[in-house]
C-alpha cells in the first residue's frame, strides 16, 4: 500500500469545503448568513427574523417581485 501524499488530505479538504460552499449557494444557505450579519450592522441589538420567516419572507418576495426570479 502507498503512503498518500502530504497535500493531498489539504486538496481533498479544500474541494469539500468548495463543494459545500457551492451547494448552498445553489440552495439559497448562504442569504440566511447575510441576512443576519447585515441585520447585526444596520440594526444592532434588535431581534433578527427566525430562518423560518425569514424564508417565508423571501418566498413571498419572489412571488409578488416578478424580476426577482428567473421564470
């Protein structure tokens, strides 16, 4: 059996975290996190929406902004 290369548990580490990153920005993931980290500058100390309504929100915005969504 031979031994795996230094780098190669790094490269492997990288494309995972790569392929994470590009699953939840497919998903939409990732506007939850923006979402709270622009709340904590704009508005601090005030309760940020649950991602449960915030996701309602966004469905909601999708439907009545008809450019906001591809078809």
């Amino acid at each position: 059996m031979t031994a795996a290369r230094p780098g190669a548990a790094a490269r492997v580490a990288g494309w995972a975290r790569a392929v994470r990153w590009y699953l939840r920005e497919l998903t939409g993931e990732g506007d939850y996190d923006r979402y709270l980290a622009r709340h904590a500058d704009v508005h601090p100390g005030e309760p940020a929406l649950t991602r449960r309504a915030f996701e309602r929100w966004r469905a909601e915005r999708a439907a009545t902004t008809p450019g906001h969504r591809c078809c």
